[in-house]
C-alpha cells in the first residue's frame, strides 16, 4: 500500500519554528496558495497508551492535478516520523509530476519566508516510518 501511495511523489521538511496554522497563513499569503486543515485525513497514532493526532493541511492546484499535503510533524513531544525529529513539517506533492526545476523553485520561495530555516528534499528509502503519512 505505501509503494501505491507515494508513487510519483516528492516530499520536503521543512524546519519553521511556528505554528501550523502559522506557517499556513504564510504560505497562503506569500504563495498565493490555499492550505485548509482537512480534519477528514487528520493522521492518529497511538504510543504509550495515548492518541497523538497531527494535523494535515491540503491545497489543490487549480490548473492540474497537484495536490500539496502539509503535514504537522510533532505533537506533544511526539513525532509523526521520529527519524527526523528536526523536522517541523513534512510537505507532501502528489497527483501530478514535479519536475526538479519545479519543485527547486517551490523550495526556493520557501526558504525564503522568514520563519523558515530550512527545506530539504527527503529521499523516500530512507524514510523508515512513511507508513505514517498515509491518510
């Protein structure tokens, strides 16, 4: 089910030290992008005995089908994807390709919002827990 998922996708961390609903209204405001909290796919995971739920935004491009998913990566000290405990959100890019050029220039209006400090492209095999992303 993962491999059927994250086909064709690309995902970023970011590091923004703000909040979610923070870095969203950046985004919106500085990309003239849509994110809206989708509670509907709103990621569970239960660890020592306790639900944690990590907040999912979601914007749709209007011209294709490109999807943008950003993902809250820590709840009450603890993580959607502990490997990348640095990491303050995940953005995940899916339904369409995206091209190097495209997702370099995505990156590049990112770091330069001023609550970023930074943005990385993450390699898929190396994530251990991507199960987690999947709503």
């Amino acid at each position: 089910m993962t491999g059927e998922f994250f086909e064709g996708t690309r995902l970023l961390g970011v590091v923004a030290p703000v909040k979610d609903y923070q870095f969203c209204w950046q985004l919106n405001n500085r990309l003239r992008f849509d994110f809206r909290i989708n509670h509907d796919i709103e990621i569970q995971l239960t660890k020592k005995q306790r639900k944690y739920f990590f907040g999912v935004y979601e914007f749709q491009e209007t011209n294709n089908s490109l999807q943008h998913f950003l993902y809250n990566n820590q709840c009450d000290g603890e993580y959607l994807l502990p490997e990348f405990k640095h990491l303050d959100f995940l953005w995940l890019l899916k339904g369409d390709l995206v091209t190097d050029e495209k997702l370099n220039d995505l990156i590049n209006c990112i770091k330069s919002m001023p609550a970023v400090q930074l943005v990385t492209e993450l390699v898929q095999d190396k994530i251990r827990n991507k199960g987690h992303l999947i709503f």
